[in-house]
C-alpha cells in the first residue's frame, strides 16, 4: 500500500524525522488559508499522487505569498497529471501540500529498500538526490548498506559513518542523520515497511537535516496488523484490479495475453501459467486463490478476467485439499458466469478434494466446461482454443 507524501511524513514525524512546516488541501481557499497560517514565504504547492517525477510534469510550483499558494492550487485541483510514472493517462491530482521551503547546501538520497535476496533489506544512499535516481540505480551507482531485521541489532556505527560519508555527509549533519537512519530503521520494521525513500533529503548550512520529499510503502500482507493504517489507502489513486484481489483473498498479477488463468496454490499457479508459455500460449494474468476464499470472493476473481476483453478463454487449473475444495471453485465460477452473462470457452483440470462435486456443480450451473485429465493437456487446449475461438 503506497502513502502520498503528506501521509508517510506525519506517520515518520514519531520516528523523528524531520520535514518543513505544512499542511495538505483539498480545496484552493483552503491551501491559501495553510499558507496564511504557515506565515512563510517562498512555500511549496505539490501535488500528492502516487507517482515520482512531479516536479518535471508541473506538479510542484513554488508560491511568493497565500494568493499565488491559493493560484497554484487551483491550476493543480481536480486536474490530470501526467509524469514518466503515470501512463499517458495520468492521474487526478486530490490533494496538495503546502510546504515551506528549505534553503540547503546539499540535497542527498536516502532509502530503506527490501532485498528479497538478502532475507533482509538494506540503506540506499547517493550524494546527489532529485530526479532519475531510478536510472542511477539501475546503473549500480547508489551506495548500499545491508541491515538487519533483528529487533535491537542497531547498525554497526563504524559501517554506517562509512555509508554516510560516501553520500557527503559529515560532522554534525553525519551525526544527525545517524539518529535518523535508526528512526527509519525502527518504522521500518515497527509498520511492516517494504519502501521508505526520502528524495532529497536537505542539509542546511548548520548541518540540520530535512526530508523535502518521502515515498513510502506498507505491505499489504502484513495490514492485518495495522487495521489503523489500512485506512490511510487512497482507492481513488489505486488499481482497482489490485484492490478488488486483495478484498476479495486473491493473489493477482495483470498480464497482456488472452487466455484466463485461476488455480488455487501459488505454485500451482505458476506451474499453469509457465505450461501455457511453454505451449505457445499468452496468459492474461496470474491468480492465485487463497485458502481464506469464499465462493463469492472467487466469483469475483472470475469476474475480473471476465471484465476483461482480451480475454479469450479460460484456463481453470485447481487441486481441491486443505481449506479450499473444487466445489468451492466451481461454485464461484458458476456465480461469475450468471452475473457477467458473457460466454468464454472454459477448460477446466480438477484434481483431489471435492472434484466429482465440482462437475455436479458445474451442470448445476449451466457451465459447458472442457475438462481435460491433466495439466499439459489443459493447457495446450486452452491455447488452441484460444487461438481457434471455437470450443
């Protein structure tokens, strides 16, 4: 779950982090009523969406006093914008933040990054922050400092002051951002973090530091334990296919071929979608059913791929066991065919708890599947169908 800048400060502010003076609007009148407040002059007027690069694209102006604070505001309201990050379609710009600015002699990089590899996640760091630090990463030109997710296991502080002075900082701006880095630390692991990015990160001429602009991502997985910050999700600027998974207990990733995957299992998932490459086939997603899933949650599912044009046919590969049974499946698929009233040829492979009810189920529904005995055979039919558009 990605939080806009506004968000990822206020919740950091308890980790000490430390970010200039402002406040977030949703209306011009009341971002000039912020600037009156902050009393300071220039300010900053940022757009908040969830997309890096705003600056370039418009979406940062920087505003001499409450009326051109109140100007900026209603050039960015309610409009679109399009960044590197966006698409060609952008996105609608809800909120701003007015923010005083900060003069600094140094302007860094500074991010807490998972390394899946690692088991673990690591410091990122650059002496020079700002735009296109993704291609700087690409390009292996970032510091980088492995940590540990060991509760109390600080950073070793000899590692750490190398790590910070091959970013330019030193004496007491090095000490400050020390004690930042442990805060960071510290949320990362206390809010099941997956991304804090602070991009620049300002020092000033007394060695203080300021974050002018966070990014930060919370894992979805781990929300359970934070229902206080699943609220902060803003579903106007999210997918609504990635929402509309994790409600409804799906592991989904979007693809652009034309034949419709579900199986219940990661691996099983994985295994489909490779058999269909491997049969010259183009999958259209990854699905995978989670055990918490009801048939409804699974018509749902369903009725994603059914939503979906491109979509030619689907590919139905399950092994009922454990908490979720072929029953339940083709129950749900039942469901999302009597509600979407679009007909795909479906071909099904059903294997272990249940699979003689699922048939029953199906005739129940009304669904013509095409069932095949195993998994290579499923999905080599599927591509054929697929490619033939006859059953």
């Amino acid at each position: 779950m990605r939080l806009h800048e506004f968000q990822a400060k206020s919740l950091l502010a308890d980790y000490g982090l430390p970010c200039p003076k402002g406040a977030v609007a949703i209306t011009a009148p009341e971002a000039e009523s912020i600037a009156r407040d902050l009393g300071v002059a220039p300010l900053a007027v940022k757009a908040q969406i969830h997309a890096g690069e705003r600056g370039a694209a418009g979406g940062v102006r920087m505003a001499h006093g409450p009326a051109m604070v109140r100007s900026a505001a209603e050039a960015l309201l309610g409009k679109k914008l399009v960044t590197a990050q966006t698409g060609e379609d952008g996105l609608t710009v809800r909120r701003v933040y007015v923010e005083a600015v900060t003069s600094s002699v140094k302007q860094i990089y500074l991010a807490l990054v998972v390394e899946p590899a690692l088991g673990g996640f690591a410091l990122l760091g650059a002496a020079q922050g700002g735009e296109e630090i993704e291609r700087r990463e690409r390009e292996g030109r970032l510091v980088r400092e492995r940590m540990t997710l060991s509760v109390g296991a600080e950073p070793d502080p000899t590692e750490l002051g190398a790590f910070l002075g091959a970013i330019g900082l030193e004496g007491a701006a090095q000490a400050k951002a020390a004690t930042l880095v442990a805060g960071l630390r510290r949320a990362f692991i206390e809010l099941d973090a997956s991304l804090i990015e602070i991009n620049p990160l300002a020092v000033t001429a007394d060695g203080d530091l300021f974050a002018l602009d966070v990014k930060m991502t919370l894992d979805d997985n781990a929300l359970f334990r934070h229902r206080d910050l699943a609220s902060l999700r803003d579903e106007d600027d999210d997918d609504r296919v990635k929402l509309t998974s994790q409600r409804d207990q799906l592991n989904f990733v979007q693809l652009d071929g034309d034949i419709g995957l579900v199986s219940n299992g990661a691996g099983l998932g994985l295994a489909t979608l490779d058999m269909v490459k491997a049969a010259g086939g183009r999958p259209a997603n990854f699905m995978d059913i989670r055990t918490t899933a009801t048939s409804l949650d699974i018509a749902h599912g369903f009725a994603l791929l059914l939503d979906n044009p491109a979509i030619k046919t689907l590919l139905v590969n399950v092994h009922g066991g454990g908490m979720q049974s072929c029953d339940t499946i083709a129950e749900g698929l039942g469901v999302a065919l009597r509600r979407s009233g679009r007909s795909l040829p479906v071909v099904v492979r059903l294997a272990g708890l249940n699979a003689e009810f699922a048939r029953t189920r199906f005739k129940n529904f009304g669904c013509a599947v095409i069932e095949e005995p195993d998994m290579a055979s499923a999905a080599q039919r599927a591509v054929t169908v697929a490619a033939s558009g006859r059953a």
